[in-house]
C-alpha cells in the first residue's frame, strides 16, 4: 500500500480536477439553460457527461486497485464542495444574494 502511495496522490489530484470540472459544467449548465434552444436536450446531455466521464477516467486511472479509487473519489468530492462554494460566494458578492445583510433603517 505503502509503494501505491504515488499513485493514490495522482489519483486524489485528478478527482480533484474533475471535482472541479464537474461543479463548473454545472455552474455553466444552470447558467445557459433559460436561453438555451433545447433545454430539455441540455440538463439531461449535462447530468450524463458530468457523471459518465469522470466515472470512467477514474476507473482507468484506478487500474482495478480500490485505494486507487477511493482516493480519486475523494478528490472529486473536495473539488467539488471548494467549487461550489467558490461560486456561490461571487455570485453572491457581485450579484446580492441570502448571505448579505439588509441595511438598517
């Protein structure tokens, strides 16, 4: 286990980034939706690639091994929760939102 550690640390850093990638085609997704042309076609299409192609990038980063995995899953999680807290906190800053304050009379 000891000598996959490498690995394990290539594999958390790429759930990472596709944690990130994952959370941001929502973020597009949510954002092109209202104007798109199908937008029936577009969140199903969205939900599908989101999920399937980091599924399988990390089952072939993986290579059969479960700490491989875990690791990269793990990754993914955590890019994913930073990302969406990233997001949700500018567009709460630029736009307002419910995390500001009313002003008092």
């Amino acid at each position: 286990m000891i000598g996959d550690l490498p690995m394990m640390l290539v594999s958390g850093a790429a759930g990472l980034g596709l944690g990130v990638l994952n959370a941001w085609g929502l973020w597009v997704t949510s954002r092109h939706v209202t104007h798109a042309k199908f937008p029936g076609v577009l969140v199903p299409v969205s939900l599908l690639a989101r999920t399937l192609v980091p599924l399988l990038l990390l089952l072939l980063m993986a290579q059969g091994l479960l700490p491989r995995l875990i690791a990269g899953i793990g990754g993914l999680i955590v890019g994913r929760l930073v990302t969406v807290r990233a997001l949700a906190r500018s567009h709460h800053g630029s736009h307002g939102g419910e995390g500001e304050r009313e002003p008092k009379p």
